[in-house]
C-alpha cells in the first residue's frame, strides 16, 4: 500500500512537473529566455555550506527509492529541455538509453538544497551532454514537504 502511494504521488509530481514546464514556455511567448535553463554555473565557494557538508542526503530529503525518482525526475526535465532547444542534446535522450548508462545516482551524487529546501543535484561538463554545454542542474521537487 505504502509502495502505490509512492508510486502515485511520483505519478502525480511528474504530471504537476510536465504541465509547469509547458506553462513556462507559454508565458516566455516560445522564445528562449537570456540564458538557457540547461547552462549553469558553478556555485562560488564562499556560499553556504552544502547539503553533504551539512550531512544531509538525498535519501533523507526524498525517500528510499530516490534513485528511481532523480533517475525519471532528470530524465523527464532533460527531455523538457530538448524539446525547448534542440540545439541541446542529452545523450541518455539522444541515444534512448538509460541515465545510468552515463552518470551513477547514489549516496556520493554532489548536490545541494536551495532555499525552498529542494535539492539540485549537479553533472560535471560533458558526462549527460556536450562538454561545450558545462555542468549540468537539476532542481528536483521535494515529495513531502
């Protein structure tokens, strides 16, 4: 029972992530913003500490199976992107192959907690996409807040 409830609210979230992606690119009239969502640049070292440093990890912040939600939560916002750029292309997308195929999702994955408490997990230049591209975010809405 705890498992299809899981299953439903990451059905849920996924539908609630899907539809505000397309609400975004209504309300920016289908031109692409200044600068493109897929970029991203490094934090500086002097912010606050982050969410490892702090001995937080992504399976306190998203459950047991957060492997499983990150792998379709990223894959999703990934596909999102593409359809936004096509000149940005990810190559688990690209290729119909799994995320896994190109980055490992565990309890060593760097990420940080922004100031909703979500956590953004990062990918080193080159590793889900063209290095030219950098390193790659995704912010990853909590399941329980």
């Amino acid at each position: 029972m705890k498992k299809n409830r899981l299953q439903l609210l990451t059905l849920l979230l996924c539908m609630l992530l899907l539809t505000a992606c397309g609400a975004s690119g209504a309300e920016n009239g289908g031109t692409a913003p200044e600068t493109p969502p897929q970029e991203s640049t490094a934090a500086p070292e002097t912010e606050e500490p982050s969410a490892q440093q702090e001995d937080v990890t992504l399976e306190e912040l998203l459950g047991e199976d957060y492997v499983n939600y990150l792998t379709e939560t990223i894959t999703m916002q990934m596909g999102n992107r593409m359809e936004k750029d096509p000149e940005v292309r990810y190559f688990p997308i690209e290729d119909n192959a799994p995320l896994s195929d190109y980055v490992t999702i565990d309890e060593t994955t760097k990420f940080e907690v922004d100031e909703e408490g979500n956590p953004v997990i990062y990918f080193p230049a080159g590793t889900v996409t063209d290095e030219a591209n950098g390193e790659q975010s995704f912010r990853i809405p909590k399941l329980y807040q």
